[in-house]
C-alpha cells in the first residue's frame, strides 16, 4: 500500500531542484527524502562521535550489559532523536561559537538516544497474562528481565552524561521530558482496549510517549547554544509537532504497512487492543454494525484469525488512514512553521523538509 | 526463629543505659531497636516533611501514577534510607548553618526514596514476587506493565527532585548510585542459578542492588551540610557498610523468618534460585550428596515441594544462617567506626547503634 501516493505532495512553492549530498549550494529545496539523508549527510561526523559515546557509555564491566548494548546498537535505528539535537544545535550556530566547548551536542545526543533506548526497552515488557498467550514462556521473562534492567542501566547513564555536561537548565528539560514519557506510557496503558477515549485523550498520549522527547532533544540544542527563549521555545514547538507527525504515521502504518516492503507487521497495535487514531476514526465513522465489531475486539478483546482484514477493510472504507495522515501533515506543516523565527539556512530548510519527510516515510 | 537470639549482643562497653524517645540526655547508649525509634522520633518533623514531599510528587494528571503511588506509601516500609539521608545532614550540622537554604536534605531524602521505590517497583517485575512487605506487590494488583512505566515515572520525578535542589555534586553521586543498581541487578541475574558465583561475586551484586543506594543517601547528607570530602567519604562508608550488612540480613530472613510475624515468605529466594550467601555458605560446606541437592534444586531449578524443607535443614546443619550474620556483623561494626572522624554526639551514637540493630531487626 502506497501511503506516499495518497497523501498531497508537500508544498513546493519555493525554489525546485535537489541538492545532493555534500553539495554546498544554498539554493533549492530537497525533497523529503533527500533532506534526511542530506541532514545525515551534513552531520555525518558528528553522528560518528555521537555513535562512538553511545558505544563508549554503553560499557560496564557487568558482561551482559554491553552484550545487550551491542545487540540495540546493532539493531541500529535512524538515530533520529540524536540527530534532531546535533541538527538543533548547528541551527544555533553551535559550535561555531569560540566560547563553547566544542562537542557538548554530542554527549547530550547520547544522552536522548540513551533515554529513548530505554523507553523502547521498558515498552516491550509484557505482562505475565500475555506471556501465556503463546509466547514461549522462559525466554519471555528472561527478556523482561533484561529489558527492565538494561533499560534502567541506560536511563541512569543518560543521567551521568547529563551530569557530564553540567547545565541544570539541560537536566531540566530531559529529566521533565523523562516523566511526561512515562506519564504518557501510563496513559496509553489506561486507555488500552476503551474506544470511548477522545481524540483530544490520544493525542496527550502520543505527546508523552513520543513528541515530548523530540521536544527536548531539539530544545536541548538551543540550550547548548546558549540561545535566547524563544528560539529554544521554537525548536521545542518543532520537536513537538515533528514528534507528533511521527507518531500518528506510526500508528497509521500499523494498519496500512507493505509488511514485506517496510519490515513492520501490520496489526500489532490492533491485538493489543492499543487505541490509536485510525480505530477511534473507523469507529466514529462505522455503522452500528461496525461499532459493534470494534467493541468485540478491542473492548473485549475476542478476535479471530479473520478480524484483522474486517478491520483492514473498515479503516480503509472509512478513510481513517487518510483523517490520520492529514491530521500528521497539519503537525509536521506547524513543525516547519514553526522554524521561520530562525534566519534562513540550509539547516533550517533541512529540518523543515525532514518534518515534511515524516508523513512520506517508509519505516 | 529468633534471629536476634541467635546474635553475639552489641558490643556495650560505652555507658550503659537506655535512652528512651524524646530524652535529651547526651550519655548513653540505646539498644539497636531503641536507636532506629530514637531517631525517627528526633527526626520526626524532617521525615514528616519528606512524607509530604513524597506524597506531593508522587501526583501526576494520569490518574493510575497517584493510584498505584498510594497503593506503595499505604504499603508503608521504614523509610530507612531517607532517614539515613536526614540524619547524615543533621550529623554534619545541617540545616543549622545559617547560610544555607533549610530543607535541601528534605527533597533529596524524597529523591532517594523515590530511586528507591522505583527499583522496588521493577525488582517485583524481575523477580515475580507475589509478597512485598507483607501486601500484595505492585506489579501483582496492577500489572508487570504499570509496574514499569509508574518506576520510570518515580525515577524521572527523583531527577526532577534533584534539578530543583541544582546541585551537580548530588547528581553525580545519585547517577553514579543509580547505575550502580542497575549493574548490581544485572549481575544478580547473570549469577542466577550458578552455585559456581564466588562470594566475592554476591558481595558485588549486594553492593550494586543495596549498599550504593544506602552509601549515596547518607553521602548527599555531607553535601548539602557542605562538609569537607574526608566526611562525605567517612558517610558514603558508613552507608555502603550498613547496606552490605542489611542486604546480608535480608539474605539470611529469606532462610530464617517467621513469615506470619516477618510478613516476609521464606523461600523466596530458594524458588528464584538466587544465589546468596546461606546458599553458597551451605553449599560450600555440604556433603558430595548434598551438593547434588544444591545443584539440582538451584543450577537446575527442578525443586519438589519437601525441597525447601530439605534446603532450611541443610544450611541449619551447616550454620550458613550464622556464618552469613556474622559477616553481616563485621559490616555493621565497620558502618560504626566509619562515624570515627566526627566528634562525638547523640546522633553519631544512634547512627552506630542503627548499625547494629540491622543485625537485629524483625523486618
């Protein structure tokens, strides 16, 4: 399923052309795609030092900690976070600055890597009850066990590199984003399998689980760079409504993913009984009949083989996958907007493509 | 079992004579138990302030956090290491220096039990124990989940707690402290099921999950009071003492207490096959045919319901009971002589005298 294809192209009022990588021209604006890569691209060193103090600080002499740490790294990932911060702080001019240290981005880009690891960990934890549904049952806990406590051991290295770095205002901003994560995680679990959960209920739940950590990893960048408020308040509304963007898409690829294509199984979010915005739009918009079927399966959580498809089928006649990527548009449009206190740069057109990028993405 | 009974008595060859709570009087020593009563009644106006603390930011707009939050502080405990944290400051004269802001000892001690309650929370994920305290554990009543995710809450709140009060000195000993017991738990796990662990290992894993907890809580106290380093290392030593012989008495109640009386389940740890020290002590010392049992019961997990039976009858006839309480015993005499390098007061006596009662406690 090609969601690229259904959504409305970006706007391309400006300047056409792509810059490629590693081109210096100022002119031209990179489609999404390209902005990512180009955004890497131009971070390129930066992310390798980054990459090296994940790795570094990701040792203990505990064996299986940089075991498990060696088998995350592997697992690789975008990085996306860390990006967003050493992206932010070269929007500020860090560290072209004489009078900064010259790497604090990097060790602070560990840092939100390191407490996003730990909430992916701490999200896989399942409960005992789901175990006994078919997973094989020792292998389980010994990765719950694993999970919880490798995740706690990433959490308190983000705090050491964080106390590294020595600004209180940093530890501020990530240690308040760390408890509207886990306020958030905890919401999601309150609202798990209850279709009655408002829209505006959802939308809090994907600000703490995902948006308020791209909030501070941008923001932090400002910080590093000792900017004034109000360009640290504009790259924390960036992060936000990237953030934002990010997750609704997430949580529509869980019903309209090419599963072999994007290496995502569509449906998970769906067995779980998990509320996100493509079934609480199918159910506003079914017929009696519908409701009643999401009642089954999400509030009493009694599926069969064959469910998955009906839900399939009445998110797509519903269109709840297109009220879901315009919902995403509409956060990644205010996330570019929300860039225009910064004089124009590539850096900035970069991350305003990148929010663009998010609702096109492929996973 | 009378553990107390079974102990050398404190040593009593300072003044003789109890001081009851509220006394003033200056001469004399109490009784361990009378010690640990003694200073939570001189303490009693910080600890309420602390509780307050507790409760106050245990709240959250999420209604489960603040639920589950009452379902911990009903669920009581001692609050030792607060205590520990309270009393540290009051032995370095604070908050009676004038220069300094009156209640930082307060939220630190909130903060410290809060890292506290939060790996309590993730150790009953760990170790699927249906009995905390005597109630029924958090993760039993809500879920290994909400168990998880309230932890993580509890963990960015202390780092929230340690941002206000803004000292980095603070952060680095309770990030240190914090990585510190998440490597203990890691390694408790690796030796899990391996009676080959040397002794040497255990006090590796009780120094991580215990002892780094308790030496931070009473180092912060120095801090705070802005003491010289030999008085933060002299506390951080008395902390890490005390912890190694607490963590050591729990070991052995987990062989020895009357659960009804204790509300602590014998055999816990036996089931988990954790490896402490009545086990290694008991193993150590058996015959060829009872190492077969040990290796059997532990390295194999296959354990009848006669087994712990077997298990209590072997480390009584092999006094593991007594070996494990008298290296306890050496710690708490360490834990009292660490308090050497300050002059003599009523709170240096009853923070001895705490050490001694560990070796004593019911718990």
């Amino acid at each position: 399923m090609g969601l690229a294809a259904s959504l409305p192209q970006p706007d391309r009022t400006e300047n056409q052309g792509a810059i490629r990588d590693g081109e210096a021209a100022e002119t031209g604006i990179e489609s999404g795609e390209d902005a990512l890569r180009s955004l890497s691209a131009l971070l390129d060193r930066d992310m390798q030092a980054c990459n090296r103090a994940i790795v570094a600080r990701m040792d203990s002499p505990v064996p299986l900690i940089p075991q498990l740490a060696a088998h995350l790294v592997a697992a690789g990932g975008k990085r996306l976070r860390p990006l967003l911060t050493l992206a932010s702080a070269h929007l500020c001019g860090y560290p072209d600055r004489p009078d900064a240290a010259a790497d604090r981005h990097v060790g602070l880009a560990a840092c939100v890597e390191f407490i996003h690891t730990a909430t992916l960990l701490h999200d896989d934890v399942v409960d005992e009850s789901q175990l006994r549904r078919g997973m094989a049952s020792a292998n389980a806990v010994f990765g719950n066990k694993a999970s919880v406590l490798v995740g706690d051991f990433l959490f308190a290295r983000a705090f050491q590199l964080m106390t590294d770095d020595g600004s209180l205002k940093v530890m501020a901003i990530l240690s308040n984003a760390s408890a509207t994560i886990a306020e958030g995680e905890v919401l999601q679990m309150a609202t798990q399998n209850d279709l009655s959960t408002s829209i505006e209920r959802y939308l809090e739940v994907i600000h703490g689980k995902t948006a308020a950590l791209f909030a501070a990893a941008c923001r932090v960048g400002a910080v590093v760079a000792d900017r004034p408020e109000a360009e640290e308040a504009a790259l924390d509304s960036y992060g936000t409504n990237l953030g934002m963007a990010f997750q609704l898409v997430d949580d529509a690829l869980d019903y309209a993913a090419d599963q072999a294509l994007l290496g995502k199984t569509v449906g998970d979010d769906f067995r779980e009984g998990k509320i996100t915005l493509p079934v609480l739009a199918a159910y506003e918009a079914g017929s009696e009949e519908d409701r009643q079927f999401w009642r089954r399966v999400i509030e009493q959580s009694e599926q069969a083989p064959e469910d998955l498809d009906r839900a399939l089928a009445l998110i797509a006649s519903t269109d709840a996958i297109g009220t879901t990527l315009r919902r995403a548009r509409e956060y990644a449009e205010r996330a570019r907007e929300a860039l225009s206190v910064f004089p124009d740069s590539r850096m900035r057109r970069l991350l305003g493509e990148v929010a663009i990028y998010t609702v096109h993405r492929p996973r």
